[in-house]
C-alpha cells in the first residue's frame, strides 16, 4: 500500500509537536508527512516581550524547524485554501507561485492572527506584537523615542515621545508593558539630565478593571500593585477610539499624546478557518473532543484556531487559546493520526490547566503552578524553570539560560538595531547615499530651520 499522506498546516505549538511526535513513531513506508508554514522555526511567543526588552537575542527563542523536524517535508508559504472534496491544498509558496498538494489527513493549526478593531489610525500608527519582527521592531521604536528626546530637549515634543500606550492588558500587552517599562527607566537614569527621566511613562489600558484575568483576584491584585510600583499608570474601562502619529484618544474621552500605541487588545482565529466551509464558533473551527471537524473526512483542527471542547474544565467551555493547550493538542492529535492510520479508537483530548506563569521583569513575576499563589523569586524560578523545559531543543534552552545570565550580570545596553530608521531595504537605503544636501539646498534648509517655531523634526 502506497504511504499515507499527512498534510499539517501551521508551524507553531500545535503543528510541530504534532509532526515531532508522529514522525518519530510512523515509518516512512506507513506515512510521508509535509508541514506547510511561511516560518523557518517554532517561535516560542511567551518569551516575545523579552526580545523587546533585550534581555533575549531573537534567535534564542526561535528553534529552527531543521533541527526539530527529522523527516517531515517543510514547505515553506501560506496554505491559501483547502478543497476537501478532491482532498488538495492549495500553498502560496514566497516565491509567489501557488501549487496544489493532495492529502489523505489534513490537520489544522494555523493559530491566531492579532485582532484588530475599526479603529480609525490603528492599522498605520498602532505596533503589534505578535511575530519576532514586530518585537524588535518595537523595541528599536522605543529605544528611538528615549535617544531623540534626551538631545532635544522641547518639552512638549519630548513629553509625547517618552509617553508609551499599550491598549490591552492580557499576558502580551501586561508583560510587554512591565518589561519595556523597566529598560526605559534603567535608561533614562543612565542618561538623562534628571528632570526628563521623570517623563518616562508607560499607560496600560484595559477596557475592564482586572489586568490577565486568568491570573484570578488575589494573584490579579498583586499584579495591578507590582505594576503600581513600576510606575505603570492603568487605566481601566477604556480602549482606543483613534490613533494617529501623535497620539491616542481613548473611548473615555481622554486622549495621550504618543508615538508608540501598542496594540495587545486580543487575538482571532486565523483567518483561514473561515474558508473552509466548516462551522466556527466566534471564528475558531467548531471540532470534535478528539479534533476531527464534523462534515469534513480525515480533515483536524487544533490550537488557537479551532474550538476544542474543555473536557477537564467540564464547564462547557472551549479550551483557552494557550500555548500549553496548543503542545498538549499537539501530541494528541499524532496519537489520534496514528490510531486513525492503524484502524484503532482515537481518543478525546482532555487536559487539566497546569497552571501560568507571568514574568514582569527582573525579580517581579507572578506563577500558579497547580493551583498555589506565588510572587517575586520563587515565581520567577518557577517561570524560567518552566519556559526552559517547554522550549522544544538543547541548544535552545542554552542559548535562553546563557542569553539571562549575561543580562542579569551585564544589564542592558540599550542598543538599536537601526529597524524602521531606514525608508527602504535596498542598499543606497540603508547607506542613506541619497541624504546629502547641495549647498544651495544647504542655504535654504537652513533659514527655514532658523524660522520662529521651527522644530528641525528631520529625525522619526
Ligand atoms: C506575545 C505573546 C505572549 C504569549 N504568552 C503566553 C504565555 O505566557 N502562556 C501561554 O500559554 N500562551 C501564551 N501566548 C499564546 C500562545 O503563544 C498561543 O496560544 C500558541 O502559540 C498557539 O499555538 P498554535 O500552534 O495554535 O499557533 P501558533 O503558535 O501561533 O502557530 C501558528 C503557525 O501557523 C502559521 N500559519 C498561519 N497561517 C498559516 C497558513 N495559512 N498556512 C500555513 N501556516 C500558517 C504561523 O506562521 C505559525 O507558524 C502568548 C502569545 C503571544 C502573542
């Protein structure tokens, strides 16, 4: 008999542990497995708000799919659509081109995108933070903002700079905030004249009055104090209402003027999960406790894009889009693969919340594991012990422990990596060749400067 064919769409939590699991359990005359993903590597996203804060480098918290995956097939690009009738895929690669791949099993896990709302501005001005790209993007933003207000010195100018806006207070926009607020004020002591360090102010918005809900009152409210304590101003019962390049209004009516609006308010399915012609339940694909989308032969969805039932919860709810959840249904989705393929029972996923853990930068952090409260070092113990064992190689987990070490030793250097200072990605770009002024140019650039009220804004 010809091999099975196993098409996994979506390289993060859910599709790679899923590959991991089965190709180290399914021979290749029994099945050939293709992992279709626009990624070269598993990106651990709860360590993204460190990227930004610089204490990991990009790379250590991305496992190249090369030395994770033996023997399944990568191709690299964007599943596009899906026919299950004629049971084919269809993949963008990024070369641009589309090809079709047959399958036998289809699984599903092309995870969140970041929601975003009709607010007006919020798509041109507002910073994700989703993807590694996006994450030190926002960091050499931020960095940025601190190095042109410490020369400039106009006031007003330098106050809307220093003044940073998360708008959504789950872990993303909480850690990101607690994080990147801290290596602002590290630096603005380190090098800015005293009165302007005292400008440096990060605003959490969250449009209830808890911050991580799932964090539950006790652990929530020692949350909003440590944040307290940072200097971190919450506004609760808000969201954004506009953003442009020089501020944010907020559904309160009280409008901050920045330059850096992140947006953390949420995540929704894939966008793929609406082309299938399956049910969805608030756009995640309506499955079975045992994965299979009703309607659709040898067709499986899991992670943040499908609606698996919370068996352990038992509350008829759907499991949290988690990372923990998405490994879990990873592995459980292969055992069912291989069951299917052997003509045994699959089973129902079910699995009891372990717990969460919450890093707020340095020695503030909070964890529940199995249900006990802790706070400070033990929870910060707690939360590296278990990111370390959640990242998937050897080689990752040192580069992360060694990345920890040498910034709990050495600190930050607050060094921009030069991303978003440059209006283009061709050579004469990034050498800025085209920047230069004739002395005619030179003449008039320099009595407009000289003008009453003129600003000489010429850097972002
Ligand atoms: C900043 C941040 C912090 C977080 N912190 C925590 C935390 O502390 N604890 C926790 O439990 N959870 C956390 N989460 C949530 C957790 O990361 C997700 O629940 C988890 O990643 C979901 O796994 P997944 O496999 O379903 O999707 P993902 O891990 O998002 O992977 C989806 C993959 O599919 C690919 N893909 C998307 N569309 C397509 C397509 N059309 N074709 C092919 N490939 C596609 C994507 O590129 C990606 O590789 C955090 C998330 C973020 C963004």
């Amino acid at each position: 008999m010809a091999p099975a064919k196993i098409v996994i769409v979506g390289g993060g939590f859910a599709g790679v542990e899923c590959a991991r699991y089965l190709e180290r359990r399914v021979g290749p005359e029994e099945a050939e497995i293709q992992l279709v993903t626009p990624d070269a590597g598993l990106l651990y996203l709860p360590l993204l708000p460190q990227v930004a804060s610089g204490a990991l480098n990009p790379r250590s918290v991305s496992v190249p799919l090369r030395r994770v995956l033996r023997r399944t097939e990568v191709i690299p690009g964007m599943a596009v659509g899906v026919d299950p009738e004629t049971r084919q895929v269809i993949v963008r690669r990024h070369s641009g081109e589309e090809c079709a791949y047959g399958f036998d099993q289809l699984v599903l896990s092309p995870g969140s995108i970041t929601r975003i709302q009709d607010v007006p501005g919020l798509h041109e001005h507002g910073f994700g933070m989703k993807t590694l790209s996006e994450a030190m993007y926002l960091r050499d933003h931020v960095l940025r903002q601190l190095d042109v207000a410490a020369v400039r010195g106009e006031e007003d100018i330098d106050r809307e700079r220093l003044n940073f806006v998360t708008i959504g207070a789950g872990y993303a926009g909480t850690e990101t905030t607690a994080v990147l607020n801290k290596v602002c004020q590290a630096a603005a002591r380190r090098y800015f004249p005293q009165a302007e360090s005292t400008m440096v102010r990060w605003h959490l918005v969250t449009h209830g009055d808890r911050i991580m809900p799932e964090l539950g009152e006790r652990l929530g409210a020692d949350a909003k104090k440590i944040l307290a304590q940072q200097g971190i101003e919450l506004v609760s019962g808000a969201s954004a209402q506009e953003v442009t390049a020089r501020g944010v209004t907020l559904t309160d009516g009280r409008h901050i003027p920045t330059r850096t609006v992140l947006w953390t308010a949420g995540v929704a399915p894939s966008p793929l999960a609406g082309h299938l012609g399956a049910d969805t339940d608030h756009g995640r694909i309506v499955v079975n406790p045992d994965f299979s989308v009703p309607g659709l032969r040898g067709v499986w969805a899991l992670g943040d894009a499908a609606a698996v039932p919370d068996l352990a919860a038992g509350d008829g709810k759907t499991c949290p889009p988690t990372a923990q959840h998405a490994m879990r249904q990873g592995k459980h989705m292969a055992k069912n693969l291989l069951a299917t393929l052997r003509g045994g029972p699959v089973k129902p996923y079910r699995h009891p919340d372990l717990g969460l853990v919450v890093d707020l930068g340095g020695k503030d952090a909070l964890a529940r594991p199995l249900k006990i409260g802790l706070q400070g070092l033990p929870a910060q113990f707690v939360t590296r012990g278990y990111h370390l064992g959640a990242l998937r190689t050897v080689v990752a987990r040192s580069r992360v422990a060694f990345d920890w070490a040498v910034h709990g030793l050495s600190g930050d250097d607050f060094l921009r990596i030069g991303y978003g200072d440059y209006p283009t990605h061709t050579i004469g770009g990034f050498e800025q060749t085209g920047c230069y002024l004739s002395p005619e140019e030179v003449e008039l650039r320099l009595k407009k400067l000289c003008e009453p009220g003129s600003h000489g804004n010429w850097l972002a």
